[in-house]
C-alpha cells in the first residue's frame, strides 16, 4: 500500500520565491508534540487517527522558517502497529496544515486477542525462516487493504547463508499464515547479485591504494584520556587522518571523541550480536595499518575513515548530528563473521557490520568509502522514513517502490559522502562500488543507471516497479536526483564521463548538487514514510523545493522537470 499525503497542496506557482535553509534542529517542545497529536485526532478523516489509537512521538523536526513536523509511530488498542507511521504537519504556530501516512484508512481490526499462542506463533516462524526464535511480539499489521492482527518474531541464524541474516517474520495470529520476511540488515550485496556473480565466475579485482606507512602522528599533551592526533594507512583511501583517543603515554583507542565516540572494533572473524562485545583497536604509537588486509587493523582504518566521514557529512551538510540526530557517533565492526563477502548496516547492534571477503568472489574487506556512506545512510532512512519492501522473496532479494527508494536514498547520499570527503586516493563520483573491482568497474551509477548490466538497473519508472527488486527498481529516483543536480547529456567531470539520458528526449539543466541534496533530504526527514512510492517522492520532493526555495523558483521546477525525465509525472499517477 503506498503512502498518502493528505491535507496540504503543494503551492501554487506564484507562490513567494525567497530560499531558505536547510536545515533543521531536532525540537522536544511538549507544545508541539500535544498540538501534534490533537491535529491528528481532531483531522482524524485525513490522518487515520482514531480514539483507539496511540501515537509515539519518533522524531521532531522545526524548520528554519518555522513549519514543524512530527513523526509518530502508531498503536492500536494497545497492540504496535507495523504500517502505522505518519508525520503531522503544523504551520509556525502549531496550526495544522496536514499529514504524510503510510496507509491511507484508519486503521481497525475485529480483535486483539489472538488465537494463536505466542509459542505457536514462533515455531510458525521459525519452520519458515529456520534458526531460532526470539519472543513474538503481538501487533496489528497495517501493510494491506485489510488489517489483520498478527505475531512479529525475530528469527536468527537462519537458514540463510550469510552472517547477519536475522529476520523479522509476521505471523497472522488467527491462520497462522507467514505474512512477511524481512531480513533486519541492510546488505550492500544483494542475494541476486551475489547469485550473478558467482554464475558468471566473476572474482572481483579491488582497486586498493596498496601497502603504505602511515604519516606522522601527533599525541595529546596533559590528562588522558583525551583526543589524539593520529594516522592511518588504509586499503582503499590512502593514508588518511583519524582523530583517536588517547588513554596513556604510549596509548591509543580507534575512537573519535569528537564525532560522539564514533568507533571500529574487531569482531575477531565471529558473528557478534552487539557491537561491546568486539575487542577494541589500540595502539601505542597512533600510527595505524599499512595499507594491506594482510594486517587487520587496515580495515579499520577504512571503516573508522568512512564512519567519521559519514557522520561529518550529514552534521555539516544537513545539520544531523549523527545517525540518529542524537549526537552519538557510529559504530563499526570489522573481520564480522567467517567468510562473509558482504557490508551491512544492522539495526540490531545499530553498527556497521564489514565482512572480510568469502575468498570466492570477494577477498578483500568491502570497506570503501562510498559502501560505508551507503550503509550508514540506511541507519539515517531506519530513523526517519523507514521504507520498507512490499515483499521479500525465499532468498533474501526485496522488492517495491518503497525498497527501491531505500537503495536509492542510500546511493544518492553514499556518493555525497565522497563528494563531502574529497579524498585524491577515492575521487568522488556518482559511481557506487567502482573501487570493488566488479568487471563493469561499478556496481551502480546515478547518470545512466541501465549500465549497471549486473542487476538490471532501469532508468526509467514503468508499471513493473511495483514489483521489481529493490536495487534494480532504485535507477528510477536515482537518476531523477542526477538530472536535478546535474543535468542531461554528456558531461566530464572527475575524471568520469557521464551522459544521461532522458525518457521523453526533453534536456534538464541541473541546479546543482548542494541544493539537490537539500531538497531530498528535506523530503526524506519530513515528507516520507515506511510506504512512501515514486510519484509520492516527486510530491515530496516538489514540497520540499517550495519549502526551501519557493514554488515559484527554478528550483521547483526543475524538481518536476527532473522527475518527468524519469516518467514520473502528476497525469501518470496510479489510483490506489
């Protein structure tokens, strides 16, 4: 079911023009959130909220010219409610001016007494995905037309094969019937591309910097602990920087003081289930690796360069002070597991996760700069909309318009991490995975995303996205972001050549990559929810644009020029 915008317009074209920044600070005024959720009630014909609802506050956000935005998640007589998730939104004096939902019908069902038994429920989902069982939550699940109550059980060590393949399964609590099964972790490596690799006898060749020394380090002067100046030789970005903690004389923790104690741990090659229970990187000189996975702190190098990069990115650029816009910074393990080719962001240990290779097609750690944006930017989708797949098939592949916008959010805010960073050794492009070593020397790309041969990325939005797998789905959105930033045709510029077509032969010119960003971001963290599709993300892109820029501005219109392009356009919209 996709998302419903209801009770606000976008702004007519001769609206006022003047710009306004980004950026937004999250806000825990108890005046807000009780306007919020009295608007709700009070609108309950547009939002789906009824007295047997109760709302929970999930984020805040206060814009620069004053417009508020709560999001909530959603509960039923009691029970959660899975596709629940709406964003009320109120003018600068708390007045309603309307809401972003994930189902577009109030939500009801005959009975919150199950006729199954959580127990029963568990070995129902645990027959289904294999592995183990944890509790089995009771819920109300809001995805269909009908909603239906039902068990949500996380399953893990199933029966997948990959590490990290814990998954949530929905369990109808009066048939018993498997509703869903959704692995919690977000994998760079999708089970389909991995199938085609392996098919193909691909083995990816990496594009290392190769062995290196680190520069000098320079240590803390006074009490410790305190925050170091060290350095490190990685395998894909060089010699890079890194903030450290010192702890001693001669004593150094890979934790950054400065970005919310941002740190990398070895999960020493085991399947670790929370990221304290890795072993901390130390040091006694701050110097760190030497370039090669043949030395393990290497990879951390990596990972701790592209986590800290991550968290500078989102703070300087959107004002987002870490993942979850509380200030804490990232988490990562590294040598996660044994023999797992794969990156991951867990919601589980909310961490990075970074397997070593599966010595097959992968034998280096997938550790770049542009994989660790990607996945940490899942964490960022996990806190704010929250898209989730339609379905999920038996092996792990997903599908819809809501995952696909997940992959694509994830790519479009993975290479503004490269952008952001800058680093000689890993230019920045609107490439994904080009330092992987894959033979078509990228897994993705925003421009032209049908190059991508591997996973049949389309360019363009037909009838077939409803049901086509995530990443190959993600093109759509992707190269609207590309056309808006930097327009059609060809064009050469970091050393890449790019030439992106459009659906109707019409030219964009982009208004750059800076506001582009601005705009999705802004639509994402208030405009968009767990089931939010294409035509839905241009509504909330256009919004978006007339929030920051005017409805009246280049901008604006670009935003529609851009998502034409794609064929996603107002006279196209499915009835629902």
């Amino acid at each position: 079911m996709a998302a419903t915008t209801t009770a606000f317009a976008l702004p007519s074209a001769n609206a006022a023009t003047a710009p306004a920044a980004s950026a937004a600070s999250p806000v825990s005024g108890e005046d807000i959130v009780k306007a919020a959720r009295a608007a709700a009630v009070a609108n309950s014909k547009a939002t789906g909220v009824t007295a047997s609802d109760t709302l929970k506050v999930k984020d805040t956000l206060v814009d620069p010219e004053g417009k508020r935005h709560v999001r909530f998640e959603r509960t039923h007589r009691g029970v959660t409610v899975i596709g629940g998730d709406l964003v009320v939104h109120l003018d600068a004096k708390n007045a309603y001016t309307g809401a972003t939902r994930a189902t577009n019908r109030q939500v009801s069902v005959p009975t919150v007494t199950p006729k199954l038994s959580a127990g029963q429920a568990a070995a129902k989902a645990t027959a289904s995905a294999g592995g183990t069982a944890g509790a089995a939550e009771l819920v109300v699940d809001a995805r269909a037309d009908d909603a239906v109550l039902a068990y949500r059980v996380t399953v893990t060590g199933s029966r997948d094969a990959e590490a990290g393949a814990a998954r949530s399964v929905v369990v109808d609590a009066a048939s018993g019937k498997v509703i869903s099964s959704t692995p919690h972790s977000d994998a760079f490596i999708s089970p389909k591309l991995k199938s085609t690799l392996r098919a193909q006898g691909q083995q990816a060749a990496p594009r290392t910097a190769g062995p290196a020394a680190p520069g000098p380090a320079r240590p803390a002067a006074g009490s410790f602990p305190a925050p170091a100046n060290g350095t490190g030789a990685s395998i894909f970005a060089g010699n890079v920087p890194l903030i450290t903690t010192q702890t001693a004389k001669s004593s150094f923790t890979l934790k950054d003081p400065g970005r919310g104690n941002g740190e990398t741990r070895n999960a020493g090659r085991k399947e670790l289930e929370t990221f304290a229970s890795g072993k901390a990187f130390t040091d006694t000189d701050n110097k760190w690796g030497n370039g090669t996975a043949g030395d393990l702190t290497s990879a951390a190098v990596d990972a701790q360069y592209g986590i800290t990069s991550t968290f500078d990115y989102y703070k300087k650029t959107f004002g987002r002070n870490g993942i979850n816009n509380d200030g804490a910074g990232p988490h990562a393990l590294v040598h996660y597991g044994n023999k797992v080719g794969n990156a991951f962001w867990s919601p589980d240990c909310a961490c990075m996760l970074y397997g070593d290779g599966d010595g097959e097609t992968f034998k280096q750690p997938l550790v770049a700069l542009d994989v660790t944006g990607h996945e940490l930017s899942h964490g960022v989708i996990e806190a704010t909309a929250k898209f989730e797949p339609t379905r999920v098939d038996e092996q792990g592949n997903q599908y819809g318009e809501a995952g696909s916008l997940n992959e694509s959010f994830a790519d479009i805010f993975g290479t503004g991490v490269e952008f952001a960073t800058n680093n000689a050794a890993n230019p920045p492009n609107y490439l994904l995975g080009e330092k992987l070593g894959l033979e078509q020397k990228f897994l993705r790309r925003l421009d032209k995303p049908s190059l991508d041969k591997l996973e049949g990325t389309v360019d363009y939005w037909d009838e077939g996205s409803y049901d086509r797998e995530v990443h190959a789905g993600s093109g759509v959105s992707s190269h609207a972001f590309y056309l808006l930033a930097e327009g059609s045709g060809k064009k050469t510029a970091g050393g890449v050549t790019y030439d992106s077509p459009t659906y109707d032969g019409s030219s964009v010119t982009g208004i750059g990559r800076a506001k582009s960003e601005q705009i999705f971001y802004r639509a994402l963290t208030r405009y968009m929810v767990s089931t939010t599709d294409f035509h839905e993300a241009r509504t909330a892109t256009l919004q978006a644009a007339a929030d920051i820029y005017g409805a009246g501005s280049t901008e604006y219109r670009t935003v529609d020029t851009a998502w034409a392009a794609v064929n996603v356009t107002a006279a196209n919209t499915p009835k629902h």
